[in-house]
C-alpha cells in the first residue's frame, strides 16, 4: 500500500479549540504515535491496538486512516506536540498519552470532532463504548451528554482477553439541546 496523505479517501479538515488543534494524521506523526500508543496502561484500555505497539503498528494504523476505515481521524495536537488521537465514523473513538491524562484535553477534543460529525454530516446518533473499569473515558463521554445504552464484551487485543464495558449513545438532538445551555 501506498502510503501518501495525497491518496487520502476522506478529507479531514482542521479544527481549533481553545487549547487545541486537530488536523490529519500524517507520516511524519507514526514516531510519536508509536511512543504514546507503546504504553500498556494506554492501550489496555483500546479494543484493536496491541500490546507492545511497534512502528509497524503505526504504519497500519496510518493505512487505514488513508483508505478511509477509520472514518473521520484528528491527531489532537498541544502546543505543537501531538497527545492523543480522536475519530468519529462508526462511533467515537479515542486515545491520549498518559502523560496527558486529566487535564480535561480529550474531553475538549472529543467535544470539537463530535460538534464537526453532527454539523457535517446527516447523522442522527453518535455511540461509542469504553471498558468498564475505565472510568475517565466514561467521564468524558458522558461530559459530552452520551448516555449508557447497555454492556458488552470486547476482545482487548492487549490484555488478550475478553473484557466488559458500556455502550453509549448521544443522539443529535440532545447535542443541540446541550449546546444551548
């Protein structure tokens, strides 16, 4: 596979927020996504990525990102230094260095991808999941208004176990609700 961001199928535009920039994932980008992502008290908590993360990994991850299968991917950016990682397409998804943890920057991210998906695209509902025992994602979703819809199991392919969790729905019309607050 050709790795060029000029063969890209979805077009992933810039967003600010007050702290914040998130942009596309590019090459030059795989090093440090490899060093946040190699971090087993981050990917624990993430249903596909591996334990240990290798560069490989990372050029897989930027592979599916350019053929699209990763729906709409910001690298979220502080300060010039990339902390984490935030989609939306089949649901939002996300990730942040754990060095980053608690400091309110994926909430603000998650906040900025959800607002563009809802505002550009015909989408009615938005879900997303987190593990159970991982209380700060669930902060963060339900932060954003999402609301748990059920359990589930996923395999976590870094503990290399079946591990439960909550599924979350935010609905577009209390997103718009919640924004007029």
């Amino acid at each position: 596979m050709d790795l060029h961001i000029e063969n890209r199928k979805v077009t992933v535009p810039t967003l600010r927020s007050a702290r914040l920039v998130l942009r596309d994932l590019r090459p030059d980008d795989l090093d440090a996504v490899t060093l946040l992502a190699n971090d087993f008290e981050v990917s624990k908590w993430l249903v596909p990525v591996p334990f240990p993360y290798a560069r490989a990994d990372a050029d897989d991850f930027l592979r599916m990102d350019i053929t699209g299968e990763l729906g709409l991917l910001w690298v979220i950016l502080r300060d010039d230094v990339l902390i984490g990682v935030v989609s939306t397409g089949k649901e939002l998804g996300y990730w942040l260095g754990q060095p980053f943890w608690g400091q309110g920057y994926m909430t603000e991210a998650a906040q900025a991808a959800v607002d563009h998906s809802f505002a550009a695209f015909n989408m009615d509902k938005m879900h997303s999941s987190h593990f159970t025992e991982n209380h700060g994602s669930r902060r963060v979703l339900e932060k954003l208004g999402f609301l748990d819809v059920g359990g589930h199991v996923h395999f976590s392919n870094a503990r290399q176990a079946d591990v439960p969790g909550r599924s979350m729905l935010l609905t577009r019309d209390r997103w718009v609700a919640l924004q007029d607050v």
